[in-house]
C-alpha cells in the first residue's frame, strides 16, 4: 500500500496482512511477550531507557516535527518505560500485542489497522486545524500540527495513540502495520523489523500472506 509521506526525518515500515484472524494472544506469544519484557526490565531503568539510541532518535524525530516529546511521548516510549517498571505489556488482542512487542525491541512507535476500513490515497502529514479523531482508550483528540496518518476519510492513526475509527478488532481480517521509525534508521534494520512483524503476523495471528516494504519521503 503506497503512503505518502510528507514530514521530515522519518522512513516507514509497511506491512500488509492477509487473512489474520484476530483473537486473545496465544500461550506462545505470551511467553515471547513475557521474554522481550524480562529482558528490558533486566537491562534497563526507567532512566536508563532515555538514554537508549533508538528512544532519543525518535524524541529527535518528534522534536523535528514541532512536538514535545515529554508533553505528547511517543508510544513506544510509553510502552517500554511501562515494561522497566514492572508492569508488562498491555495484553489486547495477538495482532496488536504483536506490534507492541516489536515496538519494545526497536523503540520506534508501531500502529496497527483495518485495512478494510481504510479509503485511499493514505499519507502521513502534519494534522489540519480542527482536525479531531475518538482515540484508542482516550477522549477526543485535537491533531493541530500533531503527527498523523490519513486516509481520504481523515485522519486515523499517529506514533503517539491511534484512533477508534480503524482499530483491530476482532472482525478484522486484513491489517495494515505501520513502523515509524527514524530517517537514520538504517534499511537494513527497518527491513529487518518489518519482516519480523510479518512472520509474526503469519505465525500468531494465521495471517495467509504478509508484504513488508519500507517507504521513504520522495
């Protein structure tokens, strides 16, 4: 699926899934999700995990974007600052606690969608004045000059917390993920994280067929 991208310092891993079915993680995506957590809380400190290379180039990449990272934090910094203070990964469904498990191990923000109720063309871009959406968990958020993506229908997801309007459920079936991670970011690692959510996807969530690509801004 072709994105747009037309903020700075960012390259985005893609991946489409085909055919998951959406449910409860399994007993051995729990146990990985259990080790990537043992690891990081074995490793690192709240304040430690500031100092981590992947977490200070994605507080780079919002800083470049106008955004506060201390004020609005990037997901995947509030993920793993989570998980170093012993409270383990949020547990929602295998598709998204998939992408959050890659989200600890690389430190770059992950978003998960329905494919389906996505309408072309997609972009990532600044949010328009006035612009709104219903966030995951959240009450309504005011996207002015805020990180997101959208489709011809608006906006619906961002690194920082994605909207109602294309969550995973369990009546999804196709799945768009997205990586957004930092232009320095080498391709090579990119590919690499996005091939690993696609294996994943095929492994814990029976996706049929899964595509990964890594776009850049033109």
């Amino acid at each position: 699926m072709d994105i747009q991208i037309e903020l700075p310092g960012v390259k985005l891993g893609v991946v489409e899934a085909d055919g998951v079915s959406v449910a409860p993680s399994n007993l051995e995506l729990a146990k990985e999700m259990d080790a990537i957590c043992d690891r990081l809380r074995s490793a690192y400190t709240v304040e430690s995990v500031m100092e981590l290379d992947s977490i200070r180039a994605v507080r780079a990449m919002f800083r470049l974007w106008g955004i506060d990272p201390a004020r609005y934090r990037p997901s995947s910094e509030a993920l793993t600052r989570r998980v170093v203070q012993g409270k383990g990964l949020y547990r929602i469904s295998n598709v998204v606690d998939i992408g959050n498990c890659g989200s600890i191990e690389t430190g770059w923000p992950y978003g998960s969608y329905n494919r389906a109720l996505l309408t072309p063309p997609i972009s990532f871009r600044e949010g328009a004045q006035s612009e709104t959406y219903e966030g995951i968990g959240k009450q309504t958020w005011h996207l002015a000059g805020r990180p997101v993506l959208a489709d011809a229908a608006g906006a619906f997801g961002s690194p920082i917390s994605d909207s109602t309007r294309t969550m995973v459920t369990e009546a999804a079936q196709d799945v768009l993920s997205v990586i957004y991670a930092p232009a320095a970011a080498s391709d090579a690692s990119v590919k690499q994280a996005a091939e690993r959510l696609a294996q994943r996807l095929e492994s814990f969530a029976g996706a049929k067929a899964a595509r990964a690509e890594i776009i850049t801004k033109l």
